[in-house]
C-alpha cells in the first residue's frame, strides 16, 4: 500500500501553500471536513469541480456512498480522461 500523510503533516502543506499559519490552516480543514460531513448527513451530495463528486445512492433502505473523481485525479491515476491540464 502506498505511503501516506498525517492530518498534521496535510495542514503544515495547506498552511505553506494559502501563506498562514498552521493554526489556521487547521481551523480550515476541520471547517471542512466538518462541512462535508454535515452534507451528507443531510443526504445531499457533493461536487467539488476540479477533484470530483460526491454522492449518495438510495438503495431501498440503505445508502451507498459513492465518489466520483474528476477529470484531473482521473489523468493523475492514469484513468480514462480527456484531461491536458
């Protein structure tokens, strides 16, 4: 399996890149993974265009949750895409 990052390590990145400090880098990764959950509670997808979409797909009862990646992360995997960026 390949390696992976920490949330800490993801927010030092996040921090670096939006120029602020980790504490705020952090607030806004909480403030959306904290966000996303709370959408899909509500059963309501998710498109976040240039990653992808989120979704929920009724089945009777149940619900799958599904990810549908964008055309950018299909290009990166090397997945079927039209993506020249």
């Amino acid at each position: 399996m390949p390696d992976r990052i920490e949330k800490k390590e993801f927010v030092r990145r996040v921090a670096a890149r939006m120029g602020t400090d980790e504490a705020q880098a952090g607030a806004w990764v909480d403030g959306i993974v904290e966000e996303m959950y709370a959408t899909f509670q509500s059963r309501h997808g998710l498109t976040l265009p240039g990653f992808g979409g989120f979704y929920l797909e009724r089945r009777g009862s149940r619900i799958a949750f599904k990810f549908n990646p964008g055309q950018r992360l299909r290009a990166l995997f090397g997945w079927s895409s039209t993506y020249r960026g």
